[in-house]
C-alpha cells in the first residue's frame, strides 16, 4: 500500500510541475477541422471563381498562426533595430499583410517559384528561411541569407529570386521564370508580385506571358498607397484585378488568409492546366509607413489604421474563428505567441553578435559556380577575387 501510494504521489507531483495552461490544453478535445464560409472574389473573364467555402484543419490553423505572428514580430523587432540604427539604409516592413505571404505559400508547392519586390521579409520567411538568417542580413552580417550582403531588399532562398529593388522590375524576371517552367517541361507556376504602385508599368509583361501562354500567376498587392499617393489619386482604373485586359483576373480579400490559400490554389490549378497566366489583386494593408523614413500619417489618419487593426487584422481575424470553431483555445494561442517572441528575440541577439562579413570577401559570390577571377574595385590597384 506504501508502494502504491508513493507511486501516485510522484505522478501527482508530475503534474503538478507542469504549466497550467498546457495541462488545461492537453486535457481539451478539439475538434479536427471545420469549414468556414468566405468572402467570394470578384472576377474578370472568369465563369467561375474559387470556391465561397473552404475546409480548415486544426494543424493547418496552428501552422498557419505560428507563421503569420512570426512574419509580425519579426517586422517589429526590425523596427525596433532599425530605429536603433542597428539596421541602416532601405527597411520596407510588411506588418499588416501576414496573410498574403502565408496564403500564398499554402496555396503552392515548394517547388513553385516566387519573385517579388522590395517588401520581402514575409515571403523569405514563408520560403522556407529561418528568422536568424533574414535578421542577420537586415544588420548586414556574415549568418545572413545573402551574406549580409543585400540587405533588407535582396534576400533570396531556394525557388525564390529576391527582394529587387527598382519597382516593377521583377516582374518580367517573373514572366522569364515562368517561361522557364513551361520550356523544362515542369509543372510548376511562378507567382510574380508587386504593388499597386508598380501596376502602372508593367504591361509589356502581361502581353509577353498571354501571347506564350505562360504559368505566371500576377499578383498584385494592393495596400492602398504607393509611397504616400493613395491609389484613387494614381490610377484612373483602381480595378488592378482587370488591367490584364485579355488575361482573366481575380480581386480577393488579402486580409484573409483563408481566402488568399483558396484564390491561389485556383490560379495556380488554371496555369498547370495549360490556359496560361491569370492576375490577382490582394486588397491589403499595411500598417508601417511605406518604409522607414515614412512615418505612414502625413497621408493617412490614425484612425484609418486603427480602425483596420480593430475589424480588418489577418491574425485577428484566424485566431477568432480557431478559438470559436473549437480548433483551438486562447491559451493554446498564447503559449505559441510566447515561444514566437522567444525565438524572435533569440534571432536578434545572433544578428546583432554575427561578425560583419571582412572586406576580402567583398567580391565573392558575384557568379555561381565559376572559377575565381580578379574583380576591380572603386580603387583600381585593390583588386578582389570572385568565389562561388
């Protein structure tokens, strides 16, 4: 009886040193998934569009919140370096817009490609790089994806090109991309973003990837302001999803994540079957000035932001209908957001001990896979030599 009951003392203990909320979690029944209705997408040349209602499984759910508060906190703590000077030069953060980047990817395969402008944070992450390597190249240091070598504008990962810093400019890359794709013979798509400021300049690439029918899928993030024009003061058409003319467009609601998932595997199901491109519009917003020099008021009132923030926030906006549909609890959530800030403060501290990358290496990786040869600088009589 003495052994019996030492036994049950200790597992009682056990217990006991356990985190109340993960026992309470662990002792609750969740349900596996539930279907959600949401909001349906405007559409041009378009029969039929995506579906209104979509299924969501409680890891994806999980997943899908871990990723989007991740994409946050990491924009606000390079706010935080960036005022700190510990980040110099271009910094476009993207807080706001977690669900286009984690829609997006949920919606394609790790093979599919991705190329997009100079709000890249969120996508690098999404792609598949670690928070350590993106803040490490935000403060220019050896442990960053590009060797500290890009910076806040050009970070790149496997299938994904960049972060490119002259507006549009990627968009025919994009287009070449997907040309690829179509020429190898893969079934693979290309999503090819850039934003509603950008949308102005880009139709020599629309032209090109209808006339070859290519598996491009445009996608335009429409945040509203390019720079600090609102998009009603730049553009006499504000119906992004149509300026494809002859290839057919899709506008979806980009603050959901559910719907952006749903609208991609869509667009990318039309380029594998052969019909070629098709364009999206993401209606977004982003709460961060357009880049750091930009206070993101002197053109927006606080209220319009917050009144977005109250209604309108993607993470808002899941962990509601996680908590109400019984796939997960408020205290399940916070314990995610506790091991996010965690990690996120783990990150900063590598990027800010990581040794800058030293000067002999300043002409390395300029080509992959070629032998070495000299590179001249500024001053002609230092030369470096290039290494893959």
């Amino acid at each position: 009886m003495r052994k019996m009951l030492a036994a049950v003392s200790r597992v009682l203990s056990g217990v006991s040193q356990k985190p109340a909320s993960r026992v309470l979690v662990a002792s609750r029944n969740f349900a596996n998934d539930a279907t959600f209705e949401i909001k349906k997408c405007d559409l041009h040349r378009l029969e039929e569009g995506p579906p209104v209602t979509t299924v969501l499984t409680r890891e994806d759910g999980l997943r899908y919140y871990r990723m989007m508060q991740t994409v946050r906190r990491m924009e606000l703590k390079a706010d935080q370096l960036y005022k700190q000077k510990i980040i110099r030069g271009f910094c476009h953060l993207c807080d706001g817009q977690e669900a286009c980047c984690v829609g997006l990817e949920a919606g394609i395969n790790p093979t599919d490609h991705l190329i997009t402008a100079y709000r890249a944070h969120g996508f690098t992450f999404t792609r598949g790089l670690s928070v350590r390597e993106i803040l490490a190249e935000l403060t220019g240091r050896r442990g960053g994806c590009a060797k500290g070598k890009g910076g806040s504008m050009h970070m790149y990962a496997k299938n994904f090109y960049g972060g490119n810093g002259i507006v549009g400019a990627q968009v025919p890359l994009g287009a070449g991309i997907a040309l690829a794709c179509k020429y190898n013979g893969k079934d693979e798509v290309c999503l090819t973003l850039y934003g509603d400021g950008a949308a102005n300049q880009i139709f020599e690439a629309y032209n090109m990837a209808a006339l070859w029918k290519l598996p491009c899928i445009f996608i335009c993030e429409n945040n509203r302001y390019g720079m600090g024009t609102s998009v009603e003061r730049a553009a006499a058409s504000t119906d992004y999803y149509k300026r494809g003319d002859f290839i057919p467009g899709l506008r979806v609601d980009g603050m959901d994540i559910l719907c952006v998932r749903e609208a991609t595997r869509f667009a990318a199901a039309y380029c594998r079957s052969g019909k070629g491109p098709i364009l999206m519009e993401l209606q977004t917003y982003r709460y961060h000035g357009h880049s750091m020099s930009d206070p993101g008021v002197s053109y927006r009132t606080r209220e319009e932001i917050q009144e977005v923030r109250s209604k309108s926030d993607p993470i808002m906006l899941l962990k509601d209908r996680m908590v109400n549909s019984n796939l997960a609890s408020v205290e399940e959530l916070k314990e995610i957001d506790v091991e996010v800030r965690k990690e996120i403060e783990d990150a900063a501290q590598f990027a800010t001990a990581d040794p800058e990358p030293p000067l002999e290496e300043l002409g390395y990786h300029i080509y992959s896979s070629d032998p070495p040869f000299e590179v001249r600088g500024a001053n002609q009589w230092i030369k470096f030599k290039s290494i893959s």
